[in-house]
C-alpha cells in the first residue's frame, strides 16, 4: 500500500467514514521490506499475532541479525529457530540483546518494554526427555505470542502412572501439544482423556524402523481419538504457533470479542 493510500485511510477513519475495525483489516496488507537477501514482512503480526520467525538453519549469522534488525521495527519479540550455539554467539557480537534458549534451538530478543500478556491455557507435554527441544520450541513460539505456557516432560506411554498423576493439569488445559517419537502413541492416549483439541508433534527421535519420526507421524496421522492435529516432523513452532492462535480465539470468544476481519467481511458483505 502507497503512501498516498495510507492517508486516506487515515483521513477516513478521522472523518469516521471507515471503523477502527475496517481500518485494521486494511492495514493487514501492508508491504514488506526488501533487504536484497530476505523480503521482511514488517505487518505479520498484525495479521497474526507474531512477527515474522526467522528460520536460522543456513542462513549466515550476518543474515540473521540483519533480517532480526529489520523485524524488530514491527515492534514485536524476535524469534530465530534452529540456531546452533556456535551460529548464536556470533549473532551476540552483532546483537547483544540476543538472547539464546540452547533446548530450543532458538534465539529471541525482545523490543524495550515488551510484556506478554500471560494468557493461560496452553499446555506441553513431551514423551521422553529426548523429545524436550522439539517441545521446547513450541513452548518459546506460544509464550512470545502472549500466552502462558505449562510443560509436563517425560509423561511416555511406557509408564502411564506418570501421565495419570497429572491428571488435573490436563483437563484444566484449553489447547496441549503432545511431542513423542519412537511409535508416536501419546497424543492417542491425551486425547481419550481431554475435551481439548490436541496437536500432536511428532519427533525424529526413535530407533531404525522409526524412520527420522515418519512411524510417529504415520501413527499420529491414523488416531482412533477424535480431537488429533497433526504438524510436521520436528516441528514445534507450527505447533506452537497453532497453539497459541487457538487459545487467543478461545480467550476472544470467552470474552465476547469478534474479529475485526470477520467483522470487517460481514460489513463488506452488506454494501
């Protein structure tokens, strides 16, 4: 959107031709900057709740401060997965705010001031200890998109009086993610116990036959248990993430809010 575009915009919600609601979901599609190497979108988290996350994982550490620099203008938490402890201290010479998380792989740094708001509601839970920075890099995603975060690790279905001991935690939870590996069992046996939706995570830890985690995924993919969302192998921030857009809706609706994009198409839909 040009400049020329943006005042208008703006005169109209001065002259109050436009809602407060109509004005944000037009600001949604704002453009991007272009830094040669990386097109950044400064308005994802406008639109999503999030900045732009930064995938690390072959990108150089000069590309990932300058890509994070440039994120940081949207006025958000910065998120930088799959960053290797030797790729993040040279990230720290060039950004000494950085902060590096070593069980999630991830680097985040925060703009001056910035507070969460600690919704509650989301839980994480992971088989085995193997499975903890899968589980972790959904945590670290779902707590910089304002939630509160609880972790229940090594609850495997090899011993399912150590899931069971955990009994009220589960049930109080609005949404869980449910890392394993090796057969991939657990999200079955949470979700036979919940009234939440369950996003399974499978991990590429497992022996031979495990297949860098397809066995779980394949297993996890053909549950019995109603309530089952499926991510990719290793993927915890898109079940972070999922997480965290699940439980703010719950918390908008608990609270009687609408979306202003909802809004905004039901008021299009009338002209």
């Amino acid at each position: 959107m040009q400049k020329e575009k943006i005042r208008a915009l703006l005169r109209a919600l001065h002259q109050r031709r436009v809602s407060v609601e109509e004005a944000l979901y037009r600001l949604r599609f704002l453009p991007y900057e272009d830094l040669g190497f990386a097109k950044v979108d400064h308005h994802r988290n406008l639109r999503r709740g999030l900045p732009e996350v930064i995938f690390g994982h072959g990108k150089t550490p000069h590309q990932i401060a300058s890509i994070a620099k440039s994120v940081t203008r949207s006025g958000g938490p910065v998120l930088v997965t799959r960053v290797s402890e030797e790729a993040a201290r040279l990230v720290r010479k060039v950004q000494q705010r950085a902060v590096y998380h070593a069980q999630a792989r991830a680097i985040v740094w925060l703009p001056p001031g910035w507070r969460s708001e600690e919704r509650p509601g989301i839980l994480i839970l992971a088989a085995g200890t193997s499975d903890i920075p899968v589980a972790e890099e959904a945590a670290l995603t779902a707590e910089l998109m304002g939630n509160q975060v609880e972790r229940i690790y090594d609850v495997g279905i090899a011993g399912l009086h150590r899931l069971v001991a955990h009994r009220d935690q589960l049930l109080s939870a609005r949404v869980l993610v449910v890392a394993a590996g090796m057969e991939g069992a657990l999200p079955s046996v949470v979700a036979g116990m919940v009234d939440a939706p369950v996003i399974a995570l499978p991990t590429s830890v497992g022996y031979g036959s495990g297949a860098g985690g397809i066995a779980a995924l394949l297993s996890m993919l053909n549950s019995c248990a109603g309530g089952v969302l499926v991510v990719n192998i290793d993927n915890g921030f898109g079940a972070g993430f999922s997480a965290g857009l699940i439980n703010r809706q719950a918390q908008a609706v608990g609270k009687g809010r609408r979306s202003p994009g909802r809004a905004a198409s039901r008021g299009a839909k009338k002209m």
